[in-house]
C-alpha cells in the first residue's frame, strides 16, 4: 500500500544515509522499523508518560496539522 508521511527533513536526511550504507531502500527501513515497534509490549508498565506542555493560551485543533504547525511555528 502506497502512503505519505510528513518527515523532518533531518530525519528523512538520516534514514536516506543509512539505506544508502546498508544497500537497502528507504521503505524497507521504515517497514522494518514499524514493525519493531508494533511488536513491542505494550503493557502499562512500559509506558511511558507523555510530556506536558504549557500552550501558552494557544488552542488548536489538532486533527487540522496545519494549525498546529503555525501554533508550534508562533511559539519557536
């Protein structure tokens, strides 16, 4: 199944360079690693808490990405 993701670029930079070292394409890095991660426990005690931020007043909805994006983009 064909997909978009939205990727920092550092990321995408990164991933590129190591299919590049390992003569692999990036879709099977990023299949591979899906995968591990999907296959992790996901019990309660290997949760981690997620981080709280302070908005500032901001409120956004954030099924709109592009809103959230300029709300992340006015706080940097």
């Amino acid at each position: 199944m064909k997909t978009t993701m939205n990727l920092p670029d550092a990321l995408m930079t990164e991933l590129k360079k190591r299919a590049s070292e390992e003569h692999r394409t990036v879709t099977s890095i990023v299949e591979e690693s899906l995968r591990r991660h999907l296959e992790t426990d996901r019990s309660p005690q290997h949760r981690c808490a997620l981080p709280t931020w302070n908005s500032g007043g901001y409120r956004v909805d954030i099924d709109d990405k592009d809103a959230v994006w300029d709300v992340l983009d006015d706080v940097r």
